[in-house]
C-alpha cells in the first residue's frame, strides 16, 4: 500500500544503486523517475531493471504482467529541474564524495516543492555534513540501501541533529511499504551501524593476513563456513544470549585485549594497491579473478538471496 502524499519518487543517479533503488520502488506501485547525466546512462540503468525484473520473473517472485507493470512506472530524465518539479521523495544516489553530494542535494533544495523529503543514499558519509546544503535539514535524512538494494531488505535510516520526527516516521513507512527493513539509526556516526561492523571484521581479517596467521582464502572459508551461515538466522547478540553472556563476557576478557586495533590500514594493505591489485576489475585483489570466477560468485550470491526473498514472503503470507 502507497503511503499518502507519496506519489512520484525521484532517483537521481541511476548506477550501480540508482537502478535498483528506483526499482523497488517501482515494484510497489510508486511512480519513478530515474535521472543521471546522459541517456546512455539511463538507458544502461533501464536494462539492468529490465534484467533484474526477468530473473524475478524466473524465480517465480514476479508474474510476467507484474514485470511490465513495474518497468511501465519508471520515466527517465535528464533534466533535474524537470525531474525534481513535482517529486515527493528523492533518493540522491550519486558517487560516494561528500562534496559532489552535498552540491546535488543543494541543488535539489531549490529545485524540489517546498513539502519534498530529500535523503541520501551514502555507505557511511555523515548526514549532518550534508544536511545543510538542503536548505530543509529538517526534511533531510540519509537511507542507506545495501548492494544489491533489489534483494538485500535493510535499509538503514539515519537522522540528523535537525531531522524532524514527522520525517523519520513517513520515512521508515514508506520503506516499509517498499517491502524493506528499516533501522533508525539515532546518532550521526560514520559508516552508521552495519559497516561499522563490517569492517570492524574486515579490520581483524587483514591484521591474520598481515600477521601471516593465514591467507585470504582461509578467511574467507572460516566466515562462509561457520558463522556466516549462523548470521542469517541469529544475530550477534542473539547468539551470545543463546550460548550465555557469562560465557561471551569471559572469553572477551582474554580476547578483546588481542585483536587488532589499528587506526591505519596495514602496510600489506598499501602494498596491495600500489600493485594495482584493486579487485575483479584489474583481475586480481586479495585473490585471483580468472574469466568468469566473479560472475559466478555474484550469480551465486543473488541466487541465495533469491531464496532468502522467497522464505520471506513465504512467512509473512503464513496464516
């Protein structure tokens, strides 16, 4: 169900997040219109919710006809100022730079009707940095949508220190009736919660490379294989509730002390970059990307959220 006064939803950027942000909207019933530099970047945006809309068709998330429905909702514009005219709820979504962010979020605050929320999709920038620019920070809040934000459902809502309620609360509806998980974030802190904790575990993984205590393989086997798998049915806390705080509380005790604490990235770390090892995109990073290695792995990935989806709506349909 739309929430009231929430017609037209505008995305502006249409790339990596841009596209499948704008998609669940669209597959709600919300009226879309994805805005980016160029119509070849539309166009690009376009395809990739086209191929994303068939997989859901595929797996049996989607009828055909629910399909043309959604891609039947999304326009796509170059011009902002008459993408922004009459937008209720825009999702700025460009390149992760404070500054380019904060000027488009500028531009938007003159551009956009005096009632439209504006937000920010950021993996960690700090909403009161941003919320100035707006010219509403009280109607200004960042959503952070996880990669890939067609099939991941946490979206974490961060308020700033002149964020109204009234905002939050039709924020949080709104995603909730997109289907997504949304957490209230209280305070402004960089990464927000979930890469905070993410990299707290990406911090320790190259302190045991650095240290020689094993590869990046093996990391990547221990979290895949043990509790990687428990985390999709039990949270941290959870777990240590289930096993006894007394228990997790004495092995801190010993534990805490020895796990890496630096404020740098490692030296290895550096090294890596310098060697122009950056990723899948150069064919090599932490490990080796041979041919088709990556896409498999993605396709992987999706196929398991897919099935995280599916058992999602098989128990909110439960009697």
């Amino acid at each position: 169900m739309l929430v009231e006064g929430i017609q037209k939803v505008l995305v502006v950027g249409a790339g990596l997040m841009g596209h499948g942000i704008g998609q669940v909207f669209a597959q709600a019933g919300y009226a879309v219109v994805l805005n980016d530099l160029d119509d070849e970047r539309l166009g690009r945006a376009v395809e990739g919710i086209r191929r994303n809309l068939d997989l859901f068709v595929r797996e049996g998330l989607l009828t055909a006809t629910e399909a043309e429905a959604t891609l039947a909702r999304i326009t796509t514009e170059v011009d902002l100022p008459r993408a922004a005219r009459d937008a209720d709820l825009v999702v700025e979504a460009t390149f992760e730079d404070l500054e380019g962010k904060r000027a488009v979020l500028g531009r938007l605050g003159m551009l956009c009707p005096a009632h439209t929320i504006l937000t920010s999709n950021t993996s960690g920038l700090s909403v009161n940095a941003m919320a100035p620019a707006t010219n509403r920070p009280d109607r200004f809040v960042v959503t952070h949508f996880w990669n890939p934000p067609h099939l991941i459902p946490l979206v974490e809502v961060v308020r700033g220190e002149n964020t109204a309620e009234t905002t939050i609360a039709r924020v949080v509806a709104v995603l909730r009736s997109i289907d997504k998980a949304p957490v209230v974030v209280q305070k402004d802190v960089l990464g927000f919660v979930g890469n905070r904790l993410q990299y707290a575990l990406f911090r320790e993984a190259l302190g045991l490379i650095q240290n020689g205590v094993c590869t990046a393989e093996d990391i990547d086997t221990v979290v895949k294989m043990s509790f990687g798998r428990r985390l999709t049915t039990a949270g941290p806390l959870e777990t240590a509730d289930l096993n006894g705080t007394d228990l997790f509380f004495n092995i801190s005790r010993y534990l805490f002390p020895d796990l890496d604490n630096s404020t740098e990235p490692h030296p290895f770390f550096r090294q890596l970059i310098a060697e122009g090892r950056i990723g899948v995109k150069a064919g090599r990073g932490f490990r080796d990307w041979p041919g088709d290695r990556a896409e498999r792995i993605r396709e992987r990935r999706d196929r398991e959220l897919i099935r995280w989806l599916k058992q999602d709506r098989e128990q909110k349909e439960a009697p």
